[in-house]
C-alpha cells in the first residue's frame, strides 16, 4: 500500500512538471505597435447625444485638427 502511495504522488507531482511554452492572450485582430509611429491627425466628432441636449447635437465637430504623437506605454495609450 505505501508504494502505491508513493507511486501516485510521483505520478502526480511529475504531471504537472511540463513546460507549456508561451501563452498568448492577445485579442483577434491585433494590430502592430509600430503603426503607431509618426504624426496623425485629430478631429474630435459628436455621433450621439440624447435628445434633451441642448449643448450639442449629433455630428458637430471641432474646428481646429490637431496634431498627435502617441506614447505607448504598458497599460496606458498616451496622445500628446
């Protein structure tokens, strides 16, 4: 009985020795971090609003483009 006991915790222990490599768990359609790179341009766009806003309305822009750097960071996406 003791060798069967021993057995099955060599057993055990030596099935959870295995290397499983990398684990990827990007999401699907995953883009490069280079596309990043450069100059882009900015235009901020209202595309909703609830009815009783008196402040905006649906598809107002900002006059002015603006000019944007990104920074990429670990957790974050910086605009500058």
């Amino acid at each position: 009985m003791r060798k069967l006991r021993i057995a099955l915790a060599f057993l055990l222990a030596s099935a959870c020795a295995q290397d499983v490599g990398d684990v990827d768990r990007t999401q699907p359609n995953r883009i490069k971090k280079s596309i990043f790179d450069g100059e882009w341009y900015l235009q901020k766009t209202t595309y909703d609003v609830p009815y009783t806003a008196g402040f905006t309305f649906t598809g107002e822009t900002t006059e002015v483009t603006e000019r944007v750097r990104w920074q990429l960071d670990e957790n974050y996406l910086i605009a500058y």
